[in-house]
C-alpha cells in the first residue's frame, strides 16, 4: 500500500513544479504582473474563471496569450464587439443543402481557454451567452446540450466601466467569474523593462520567439487539482470564511453582499493557494490572501459611498481587519 502513495505524492510535487515553471514562463512576455499570474494559476486550479481588469494598454491580453503558450492547452480568442452576437460565440444550426439537414456548427467556446477580449464592449444579451458555458461547462443549441472540452477556462479582458463604449456586466454574470483581477500600470522600473525589451526586439504577437515554451500539461493540471482537493480545512477555517462573507452584507457601505457561492470561491482559492505554497492544510493568510480578487466583483457600493471615494477594495479590507482570525 506504500508505494501507490508515494507515488501520488511525487506526482503531486512534480505539478507543483510544473506550475511554478508555467510562471516564470509567463514572466518571459509579461513583466511585473506576478499577482494576476498567480491568480490565473489559482483559477486553473479551482476550474474556475478569471476577469482581467485594467485600461488599455497594461498587457491584459498578452497576459492571457502568455498563459496559453505556456499550456498544452487548445485556445482561441474571441473580440467582442457592440455588434457580436450570441450565435458568434457558442456557435449555431447550419443548414447544409447537400444533405437537406441542419448540422451544428461549433462556436469558438468549445476550447480549453477561451480569451473573451474586451467582455464588456458587447451589449448585455451577448455577455450573457457565456452563462451557462462558465456554469455548467456546456452550450445548449435548438434544445440540445453539448459538452464543453475538458478543461475549460474562461479568460475575460475588460476596460473600467467609466470608459467610453463599455456596458457593464450583468451582477449574474459577474458572480460567474472564479476572480477579478485587476491589472495596475506597471511601475518605473518595470516600465524601463517593459521598453528594454522591446529595444531589443520582442515582438508580443510571437511568443514563441520570445522564449515561452509549454511547461505544464493537462496531466500535470489533473494532478494538481487533485492534490489541491485533498487540501485540508479546518471548522475555524471554514467559520472564517463565512464570518467575512457575512460582515459584507452587513456593511452600511454595500447594497449588496457576497453570495454563498461567493463564500465558495474564497474556499476553493484559499486552498488552491495553500497547496501552491506548498501546505496541505488552510490557514488564515491564504484566506485574506485570496480575499480581495475572490470578492471585490461580487460586492455592489451604495450610490453615497461610491460618490465618498469608497471601494469595494477598501470595504472589503476594513472588514478583514475586524473580523476575528482564529487561532
């Protein structure tokens, strides 16, 4: 019985060495976002979803393109428009004269990665067409379901909702996304990098070029997953996470809490990034660690706060600090 459990435990420590890799091949293309390529390592780990947020020009898709390239993942992209619609994502009936019959044509949903470009530059009901592809892991076309691939990742870019042209996503929407990262302007060390770089001739539409090679494969990612399943969580742990999710809404600043799905996700990152860590068990600090890009997207601010100059970032933060961390 001994020997099927080491091997299992090496397994689980060459995935982590996989994955570690798969960062610092993402580093190659992207300089200084290590926050949001560590949460696109946690929403592999967790089969969850990421929205990347930040103004144009901060390398949010390059990022998601790195990602891709450092995978042996299948991936495509899809630029969403004011004028995209539902059918140009999940895919529709095509009728084919030669046969008489309407046969399905796939939409470029049915990938691994799916990089949504500029989500909220579509209007709502196209939005709304990764609904049930994010919740369910299908697309269903004429009443009939079809499967997603295996895994499925859904990789959304969008610009702050005060720019022009831009629709704001849907609450149920927003609740889909695993996390909401947010991509900052680099620093000016990281900006004279970024520059150097280009000096010296990287070119962000070849990747492969640039030195990123695959470094994880699906067998590595099936292995992690599972070694992040038997992440252990103690009560405290588990009481912790409801304390904060409840504290939100009670909040005098928010119209709206966090859900218990909500709750979920900030489990299922804290564990993700305990294993990643290298711990089998949950403490306190990976919960607060995970606690901001887990919940700042499922929080809504009051008009009057909003317009004091609060966040949710910083309600989320001042609820941190009061909630009691057990021991």
């Amino acid at each position: 019985m001994s020997a099927p459990i080491a091997d299992t435990a090496g397994t689980a420590d060459n995935a982590r060495s996989s994955l570690e890799a798969l960062r610092s091949e993402i580093a190659k293309a992207v300089v200084g976002q290590d926050p949001a390529v560590t949460g696109l390592v946690v929403a592999l780990l967790c089969r969850g979803h990421v929205l990347l947020e930040g103004v144009p020009g901060v390398a949010k898709t390059l990022l998601v393109r790195a990602l891709s390239a450092a995978l042996e993942l299948d991936t495509k992209r899809v630029q969403f428009t004011p004028d995209l619609m539902p059918s140009d994502v999940t895919g529709s009936l095509v009728y084919d004269a030669r046969t008489s019959e309407f046969s399905f044509q796939p939409g470029p949903v049915f990938t691994n990665l799916l990089l949504a470009d500029e989500i909220n530059r579509t209007p709502p009901k196209t939005q709304s067409s990764l609904l049930e592809a994010m919740e369910e892991r299908q697309v269903t076309v004429d009443g009939t379901p079809r499967p997603l691939p295996e895994p499925f990742l859904v990789a959304a870019t969008q610009n702050p909702v005060e720019y022009e042209g831009t629709y704001p996503l849907p609450e149920a929407q927003l609740d889909r996304f695993l996390l909401k990262l947010n991509i900052p302007l680099p620093s000016r060390q990281d900006e004279i990098s970024v520059l150097t770089r280009h000096a010296e001739g990287f070119d962000p539409r070849d990747l492969q070029a640039a030195g990123v090679r695959p470094a994880a494969s699906p067998a590595d990612l099936k292995a992690a997953r599972a070694a992040v399943a038997k992440t252990s969580v103690s009560p405290e742990i588990t009481g912790y996470v409801v304390d904060i999710c409840r504290a939100t809404r009670e909040s005098p600043s928010l119209t709206l809490g966090v859900s218990p799905r909500g709750a979920t996700a900030l489990l299922a990152t804290a564990r993700a990034w305990a294993w990643l860590t290298g711990r089998d068990y949950v403490i306190p600090d990976d919960v607060k660690a995970l606690a901001l890009p887990a919940l700042r997207h499922r929080v809504q601010l009051r008009p009057e706060a909003e317009m004091e100059g609060t966040t949710a970032d910083s309600v989320i933060s001042a609820i941190l600090a009061n909630v009691p961390v057990p021991r």
